[in-house]
C-alpha cells in the first residue's frame, strides 16, 4: 500500500494550544479590579473539567462494552474494561490532590473576586452531572432537584437529561451479572443457597440477627425483593457469588471489575468530601455563589449521590472462607483454567 504523505505535526497544533492558553478570562481583568488568584481559580477549574471529559472518554468506551448482549469469555473487553476503570480511579485520586492548590487561595483572596462570579458554580459543571448519570445516578436519586433545574440552562438541562436516558453503567452492570452463570442451576442448586443461608445465620452476632431477614429479601425471597432496588435479585446473587468465590481463576476479573467499580464510588466520595472541606475553609458558612446552602447542600448530595451503593452493601453478606460452602466438584472444574 503506498504510503501517503502527512503534513508534519507541530506540537502547539497538536494540542490546539492557541486555544487552551487562550482561555483564561478572569473576570477581575474585565473589571479592572486586582485579584491576583483568580487565575489560579480559572485554571484549577479547567484542569478539572479536562479531567471529567477523559473520564466520560473513559467511561463510553466501557459502556460501549458493556452495550454488547453477550460478552466473549476469550475476548479483551473484560480485562480492558477493569484497566480502564483503574485509570478513571488514578485521575480521581489525581483529582482529590488538586484540592491542596486550590487551597492555597486563601478565603480573603477569594473574596477579592468571588462576587464577580455570581450565579455561577461548579454545581454547573454539566460534564460533572453527565458523570454521574453515565454511571447511574438516575434524576430521581438527586438531591435538590428544583435546584439542578433552576440552575442550569436549557441546553444544559437537555444534555443531563440526554444522558440520564442512556443505559447507564450501573444498569448495564446489572445485565451483565444476570447473565452470570455460575451461582444458580445446573450449577449449583437452591441447596447451596439454603446451605450459605445457615452458615451466614451461624455467624451472625445477637445485635446483627436482622441481617438475615436482609438476606432473605436480597437473596431468597423474589416476592419480598424491594422495588426500590437497583440491581436484581439474580445479580445480586451473582455478584455476591463472585465476591465469595473469587479465589477461582474465572472469577478473578468479575471480581476485579466490581471492586473497581466500588472504588469510583470511593474516589469520588474522597473528592466530594475534600471539596466540602475546602468550601467550609474558604466560605464558612456562607452560600455558595450557586446560590446553595453551601457545605450543607455539598454534605446531603455526598450522602446520597453513591452509585453502586447497593453493591458496597453486598460486603454485610459475606462469609469467612472456611465457612463457604464447598462448591460442586464440575463447577470449580468450570472455574478453573483447563
Ligand atoms: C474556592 C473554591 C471553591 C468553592 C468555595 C466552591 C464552592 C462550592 C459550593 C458552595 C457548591 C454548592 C453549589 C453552590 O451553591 O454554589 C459547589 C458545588 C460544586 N463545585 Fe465547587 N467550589 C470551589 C471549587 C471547585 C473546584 C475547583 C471544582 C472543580 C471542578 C468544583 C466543582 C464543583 C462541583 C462539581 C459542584 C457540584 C457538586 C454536587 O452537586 O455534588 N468546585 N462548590
């Protein structure tokens, strides 16, 4: 094939850095007034919504994955999708970091311009909102929805409602642990769910014995399954299953591929929690320029905006492992390499 010929590549166009180090209008400058932070400011923000959009790249791209009806057992889509995951928590941890420079504008700096910024707010941030919906946080789970929808533009509001129609991660999830075989008939029958059920009951403190009529709702009792529930009974079985067994070689990934999911949950949580920290030492108890309770607002939407909480919960179920039933001899053949 003849090879065509490429204009060379030059790094400031590369990058389109014409653009990006153009992009830092302080409204302080337009104002005429010194404010010498408010550089810092534009730049921490822009650095962060960089971030978010590699996230969201991130994200599709798992998405795109996890769209598929049946995903090949030899196939990479799996180990690439964890890899990924990884990397999304590695910019999070990035990102709860970047709060200590934004720190060293102290609260008289920011009052130097913060009025100028009224009403706008990072609760603005759409590609912030467009993450947690492409992650599962339905409209319905939001904190202060009035507010979301005041505050933000139509546009805005269309491309948040856009993405909260989409299939979202958490529910795609959901669908791929349904399809999980392993936990259920032929390869182990409602035996072995009555058997962990005991051994779970033996384990059990006298202060903790309501678990087991947790237990029964989440794993036993499709009648009793709360409504209200995210993730289906089978996928809860499921993904409990490969939480216990995950020892076995077929289970390693699944197994990867949950607990990295819980640690997006974490990694944002650090990150909202650190942003809380800093609005409380830099505006008290102030609102916000968003026109928020401030900390108060921030505090209730961390409490309430966890995606895979339902999962993180899975953890009160678990045995330790010599008290897991042992499994059928054909199925830790089908678990293992051979
Ligand atoms: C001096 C620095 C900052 C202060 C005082 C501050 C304050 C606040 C406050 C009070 C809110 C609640 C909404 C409101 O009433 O405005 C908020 C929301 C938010 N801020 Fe900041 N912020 C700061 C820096 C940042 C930075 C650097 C980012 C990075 C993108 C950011 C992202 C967000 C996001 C995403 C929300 C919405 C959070 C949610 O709805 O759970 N903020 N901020």
């Amino acid at each position: 094939m003849e090879k065509k010929e490429r204009p060379p590549v030059y790094y400031s166009e590369y990058l389109q850095l014409d653009k990006i180090l153009n992009a830092q209008l302080p409204e302080s400058s337009k104002e005429g007034i010194k404010a010498d932070d408010e550089m810092l400011f534009v730049i921490i923000h822009q650095t962060y919504e960089l971030w978010f959009k590699q996230i969201l790249f991130e994200l599709n791209v798992i998405r795109d994955v996890f769209k598929q009806t049946n995903i090949p057992n030899n196939s990479p889509d799996i180990y690439n999708s964890v890899h990924r995951i990884k990397r999304i928590c590695k910019i999070l941890e990035v990102a709860v970091m970047q709060m200590s420079i934004m720190e060293t504008m102290t609260p008289l700096d920011f009052l130097d311009f913060r009025d100028l910024l009224r009403p706008a707010s990072g609760f603005q941030s759409i590609q912030f909102k467009i993450i947690e919906a492409t992650l599962g946080l339905g409209y319905g789970q939001r904190h202060g929805q009035n507010y979301y929808i005041s505050q933000l533009n139509q546009q805005d509001i269309d491309r948040v409602k856009e993405a909260e129609a989409q299939e979202s991660l958490l529910v795609l999830i959901n669908k791929w642990l349904e399809r999980m075989p392993y936990a259920s008939a032929p390869f182990v029958t409602a035996d072995f769910w009555r058997e962990y059920r005991n051994a779970y009951e033996g384990t059990l403190q006298e202060a903790e014995k309501i678990n087991l009529t947790a237990f029964d709702k989440l794993f036993i009792d499709e009648t009793n399954y709360p409504a209200e529930r995210r993730f289906s009974i089978t996928a809860n079985r499921n993904a409990l299953f490969i939480m216990l067994y995950r020892d076995y070689p077929l289970l390693h990934l699944p197994y990867e591929l949950i607990s990295s999911l819980l640690e997006i949950d974490e990694g944002l949580s650090m990150w909202r929690h650190r942003h809380i920290h800093m609005v409380q030492r830099t505006i008290g108890k102030r609102v916000g320029t968003g026109g928020s309770t401030g900390a108060e607002y921030l505090r209730a939407a961390a409490d309430t905006h966890i995606i895979f909480k339902e999962m993180a919960e899975l953890t009160s179920f678990l045995l330790p492992r010599h008290a897991l039933p042992a499994l059928p001899e054909q199925l830790v053949k089908n678990l293992g390499y051979n």
